[in-house]
C-alpha cells in the first residue's frame, strides 16, 4: 500500500503551520454545524472541468472567502462606523443658510413703546441673509473619553478579525488533512479488498483440488463482501469531506478538485512552557482583543463619570444681512458657553452600568490569561500522549501485517483453514484503522499546541509559500 503510506506521511508535515491563536480547546471539533466559519460565499466564476487544490492554495480560498471571516471584517467597519460618530462631538458642526424673508413687526411687541407719533407697525419690508455658522466643543471629557472607548473597540475588533483568519486558517488546513485522511482509509479500503478478493480466488482454487472445505470459500465470500461495503462506505466519507473542504473554501457549487497530497517539510518548534506562554501572551489576537476590551470598558466608564464635569464650547457665524442682497451688509457673532451640570438623573445609572461592564470585561480577562496557559500546558500533554500513541499503532500495524501474511502462508500449504487468515484480515483492518486515527490525533495535538501560541497566518506564510 505505498500510496496509503504516503499520504499518511505527508499528512505529518503540516503540523506546526497549524498557529490559530483561539480558545483551549479544538475549535474545529467545537464548532457548530451552522458556524459561519464552516461555510463560505461561493464564487461564480465559470467552473473548470476539474481543479488540483493544495493546501496553501486551500486556506488563500478560505481566507478570501470563509463566512466567518467576511462578518468579522464588516465587525470592523461597524465599530469604525460608531468610532466615527463620537469623534462627531468633538469635531466642529459647519452649516450654512440662505434666508429670503418678507415681514411686517410689531414693534411694540419687541419692547419699543414710541408712542402715538409714531407707527407702531413697521412694514411690510423684505429680508435677506446669508450666513455661516459653526460650532466647536473647545473641552468636553466625557466626548473625549467615548472616542476612546470606541478607539479600543476597533482595535479589539481588528484582533478579532485576526483571530477569525487564524482560526480559518485552522478550520481549512484540518479539514485538508482530514480529507487526507479520508483518501488514506479509501487507499486502505481498497487495499484490503484487493487482498480479500486474491484470498476468495486462493480458497476457490484449493477448494477444487480438494484441499480445503467449502466452508473456507463461503468465509472468504463473507470477508470479501465485508470488505467491499467497508471500501464504498470510506469512499463516501471522502466525498462528504471534499464537500465539506469546498464549502470552507468558497468554491463555485459543483466545481470538481482533487487534492495534492504533497506537503512540505515544516520543522518543529521547540521551546520551553515558559517560552511558549510568553509567546502565547504576546501573540494570541484574541487575549489582546480581551486586553482592548477591558481599555474601552475603562474609557466608558471614565466618560460617565465626566458627564459630572463642565464642559466647554464656542459658537459663532458670519454672513451679510440687509432689506436687499445688494445692500447687505456683514455681521458676526461669537458666543463662548460654558455648561456646568447641576443635575443628570441618567448619569448615576450610566456610570453604574459602565463599572459592571469593566467588572465583567476585566474578569473575561483575567479568564483567558488562565486559560491560555491551560490551553499551552493540556497542549503539552496531549503532545506527548499522542506521541507515544502513534509508536503503538505503528507497531500494532506491523504486527498485524506479518501476523496475516504467516496466516495466508499456513493457509496456502493446508496446515490450517482461513479462519486465521479472516482473523488475520480483521486485525490488519483495525490495526491500519488505529494508526490512521493516532497519526490524525498526533497532527491536531501539534496543531493544538501551535494553536495556542498565535499567529497562524504568519505561519503559513513561511512555511506554505505565503496566504493573502
């Protein structure tokens, strides 16, 4: 079976590009079936007959096409869009008017008591003014502290959009090598009945020169029918996979691809615990958004509490005014204000809202900090655990291949009947089950620990030839 070995090792050698800072958990198992980070906005460019997709190739597709990524890039804009109104307060307010008037004015009413010698109508006379006006808060620190609440909040939205990338990443290059996977099992499936179907052929041919009973042909019949309903059902588990792979990566419905199963050499990092947690807390996106979080909380909280304080602002405009546009003439005026609360009933409860919110955004801090050393130290483990798991299957696998191929010896030369030799098919199939499944667990214990240290994209750039 060279092929089945061969996808099997190169399948290995992803591994550490796998870096998507995120929780302490396999957020690709964890995820929903109606995550938006498992589905993709197809493209609709005219399909091919059929595409050859790697895996560099498959996380740019993901990347550039991923659901979950497209929401968390319009997450920044959204909180760019409420950054920008804030910094309203604090920028001037310019408008200009045109007013054409006719009037007629009671005087008196304006407080000019002339007396009965003169009238006390004026009018009717026509009005015109030109003007511009503008106003400028010159100090408001409850303004300035909600734009810089808002200001965390892009950044925290950036660092989120970040994570969302990473762990795109993460989701398209595990279900790549899950697909793998999936092509291995095919590769062994077959294998296993091309291996049943020469065993059938074996006991027939002993079975008419009298060597064996007819009861070994029918246990090979039943082998090699397991064997091929196990070969068709593996084959439709890899078909679900490659449908599941085309939907992450956006690619045009019922576009054909297969995959190349050449992966390049990755090195393993090697560090420390303490070198690894540096790194993880310096690194991983979504402790910083955390980190931002807790800065715009403090903001809001500091803007509230300004909301008690006076604030300052300068009004002004300019224009010509006069009974005819060409007899207008300029006028100004400038008026500075200054407004001292004396009370705001909102302002207690704002204030009160905000610090349960810094309460609230420091205590999911102070929670991710200990769970990225959770998330660095389980990595570990399982690390090791793994580890020791695929020498086993490796070995079991060996085993199980000579254990069958004495068995089919014996069989041959009419010293036992097949059912050594079914038994021997069975140990192979679980054996060759097993090592898949240890080798799978190996990658994502090392995805795992990459995981958790950040900077996933980054990594696939290095080591996969660069991700847009």
């Amino acid at each position: 079976m060279p092929r089945f070995s061969h996808r099997l090792s190169s399948a290995l050698t992803l591994l550490v590009a796998l870096a998507a800072p995120a929780a302490a958990q396999d957020r690709t198992r964890a995820l929903p079936a109606d995550s938006p980070f498992r589905g993709g906005v197809p493209e609709v460019t005219p399909r091919q007959p059929s595409i050859a997709i790697g895996i560099a190739d498959a996380i740019n597709r993901a990347l550039a096409h991923n659901l979950g990524v497209l929401q968390s890039q319009q997450g920044i804009d959204r909180a760019a869009g409420v950054r920008s109104t804030e910094l309203a307060d604090l920028l001037p307010d310019v408008y200009g008017s045109l007013n054409a008037s006719r009037r007629k004015v009671n005087l008196e009413a304006f407080g000019f008591p002339l007396g009965d010698a003169f009238p006390h109508v004026v009018g009717p006379y026509n009005l015109y003014d030109a003007r511009v006006y503008a106003t400028q808060k010159v100090f408001d620190l409850s303004a300035i502290n909600d734009v810089r609440a808002e200001t965390h909040t892009v950044a925290a939205a950036q660092h989120a959009y970040r994570s969302a990338r990473d762990l795109v990443v993460l989701v398209a290059a595990n279900v790549y090598l899950e697909t793998l996977a999936g092509a291995a099992r095919v590769d062994s499936a077959q294998a296993q009945l091309a291996t049943s179907q020469a065993l059938l052929t074996q006991a027939q041919d002993l079975r008419q020169s009298g060597i064996v009973a007819g009861l070994d042909v029918v246990r090979a019949e039943v082998r090699q029918l397991t064997d091929r309903q196990r070969a068709t059902s593996t084959r439709n588990d890899y078909e679900k996979l490659k449908l599941q792979l085309a939907r992450i990566m956006g690619l045009p419905i019922g576009q054909e691809f297969t995959l190349v199963d050449k992966l390049p050499e990755v090195p393993v990092p090697e560090m420390t615990l303490d070198e690894a947690l540096q790194r993880a807390y310096r690194d991983r996106p979504d402790y910083q958004a955390a980190q931002e979080r807790v800065r715009a909380a403090e903001a809001s909280l500091r803007a509230a509490t300004s909301e008690r304080l006076p604030s300052v602002k300068v009004s002004a405009d300019y224009g010509a005014i006069g009974l005819t546009p060409a007899a207008a003439l300029p006028t100004f005026n400038v008026t500075g204000q200054v407004d001292v609360p004396l009370f705001k009933g909102a302002t207690a409860g704002r204030i009160a809202e905000a610090d349960a919110d810094l309460r609230s955004r420091r205590a999911e801090a102070e929670d991710l900090r200990a769970k990225v050393y959770y998330d660095v130290r389980s990595a570990f483990l399982d690390l090791e655990a793994t580890a020791e798991e695929l020498r086993a299957a490796e070995r079991a696998r060996d085993l199980a291949a000579q254990e069958l191929t004495q068995a089919r010896d014996r069989f041959a030369a009419g010293v036992t009947n097949n059912l050594e030799v079914v038994q021997g098919q069975q140990s192979v199939a679980l054996a060759s089950e097993q090592y898949i499944s240890a080798l799978y667990g190996y990658n994502v214990s090392k995805a795992l620990l990459a995981q958790s240290l950040g900077s996933a994209e980054s990594a696939i750039r290095k080591y996969l030839g660069g991700a847009n």
